[in-house]
C-alpha cells in the first residue's frame, strides 16, 4: 500500500516525529531521568520503527517535500500566553472598545462612496469585527 499524498499537515506531522525521535534519545542521555532512560529509549526505537516503514510507503516527491520542510523550518517553543514577533495579548473587552472609538470616530457620517476600499472597513473586517449593519450594497460599520 504505497502513500500517494501527504498534506501540509501530515508532512508537518512527519517532521514532528523525527524531531521527537531526537528529544526522546536526548532526554534518555540526561542523568535526571535515568530512571526512565529504558523507556525513552524503547519510545524511540518504536517511533523509529513506525518513521521507516512510513518512508518505505511513502512517494518520494512527498519525502523530499518533508525534508524541505524540514530545512526551510525553524522551531520555536513557547507558551500559549506568550506572543509571537508581530503579536500582542489585549484583552478583548479592550478590542471592543478600539472598534468602537474607530468606528464612531470614522464611520459615523462617512461619505465615501468607493467604500469597498475603505482601509479601516478592511482591518474591520479581518479582525471579525461585527458589523453594524447587515448589507452587501454599502459599507457595513457606516453610521
């Protein structure tokens, strides 16, 4: 039964595994769990295991496509409540309140007739901003 495709997300998932394979071997190495040095070990040979036998079914297009991945890919770990490069955690609440300010401030007695082009009708609008009104045939924060 050969695999004839892996989707972005199977090929990531592949990539996983072997980085798992690593950190398994890597934890097993360290005197702290020692105790448990056996296991990781096993957990490691039986991924390893499972790892081969997917290659041996898989395209190789797919395989050189996984190890693309994995040359073009840099991993970073961090918490969920830590944001990444161009993020920040507000407090919805806050959100609202932005929108709001913004949207009485620009949208109330707004004008503009090529409204499709209006820039903060389109952050609205990526942001999920609910809209105020419900149209198709006019802008949607208008007031």
């Amino acid at each position: 039964m050969a695999i004839n495709y892996l989707n972005r997300n199977q090929q990531e998932q592949l990539l996983l595994l072997t980085l798992n394979m690593v950190t398994l071997e890597e934890l097993a190495k360290h005197e702290k769990f020692k105790f448990a040095a056996g296991d990781l070990r096993r957990a490691r040979s039986f991924a390893q295991r499972a790892y081969e036998a997917i290659k041996e079914e898989l395209d190789p297009h797919d395989l050189d496509k996984v190890n693309k991945i994995a040359v073009e890919s840099k991993l970073l770990i961090r918490t969920r409540t830590q944001p990444g490069e161009s993020q920040a955690i507000i407090d919805v609440p806050l959100i609202h309140d932005l929108t709001m300010y913004a949207i009485g401030s620009n949208c109330s007695g707004c004008t503009k007739s090529d409204w499709k082009k209006c820039h903060l009708r389109a952050v609205l609008m990526d942001t999920y901003c609910p809209p105020a009104q419900e149209t198709k045939t006019d802008c949607q924060f208008r007031q």
